[in-house]
C-alpha cells in the first residue's frame, strides 16, 4: 500500500490548474488526435506505476484497474500524469501536467467505481467498503 499526500477536491484542483484532459475513450472523441491514440498508449501503459486500483476476475486475472501514471507525452515531450482506466467493459485515459490534480482525479475514479460499478460483482465485495471491492487497492 503506497501512502499518498491528502489532495485539494478535484473541483477545487481543476478551478485552479485546469481541467484532466482525455487522451483515450473506448467511446468517445478525445482532446488528442485519433493518430496519436496508439503512442499515447504506448507511453502510457509503458509509464510509472504511481498508484493502482484492481480488481480480478475469477481467473486470477483483471478485469478492471485504475492506475495513476507517470509518462512522457509523445507529442510534447512533457512529463505528465495520466489517470488510465481499464475493465473489461471500455478504457479511458485522462492526463494533466500536475500530479495533485491527477491524485484528485485517480482517487475520484476509483470512488466512482465503488459507488456504481461497471461490473457485475458478488455482493461479499460490498461487505467491508473497498478493502474487499478491490482486490488491490490503496485509497482509504
């Protein structure tokens, strides 16, 4: 379990240093060119792990994960922080230059999932709040 830094609300993070901005969606158009979806992936998964949210299937294997990435924008060169979710059901990936904002944007992602999951799930992962929904996970 990573300990993190206890971060401003994304609202708060995002009046003051901007918004996340989508580089992937399985569904929907992005703030980056479709051309560029597949380096973005590359530098993405290829990224630092910083923090990283699971849940397995009954084969040991994910069916869903959030990750806090650090990465290099293929583009700009820039280090950026992307919040990079996947399950069985779709991807998205958002980034931004900051890492507080993503800390905000991962640990909101990760809560989002808890609240209304995308996966059909046995009712023990409600018993003990998500300490037992994910299998790894390091948001309190």
């Amino acid at each position: 379990m990573n300990v993190s830094l206890a971060v401003k609300p994304l609202e708060e993070l995002t009046a003051q240093y901007g918004p996340m901005r989508t580089v992937l969606h399985h569904a929907a158009p992005t703030a980056i060119p479709s051309q560029q979806h597949p380096v973005h992936v590359f530098n993405i998964l290829g990224g630092d792990t910083l923090r990283e949210s699971v849940i397995n299937g009954a084969d040991g294997t994910p069916d869903l994960f959030v990750r806090l990435v650090k990465y290099i924008d293929p583009v700009s060169q820039w280090t950026r922080y992307a919040v990079d979710y996947w399950s069985i059901n779709g991807y998205w990936a958002t980034d931004h230059v900051h890492r507080p904002v993503a800390e905000s944007a991962y640990e909101t992602a990760v809560l989002a999932e808890f609240a209304d999951p995308t996966l059909t799930l046995d009712r023990e992962r409600f018993r003990c709040g998500l300490a037992s929904f994910y299998d790894v996970t390091d948001v309190i």
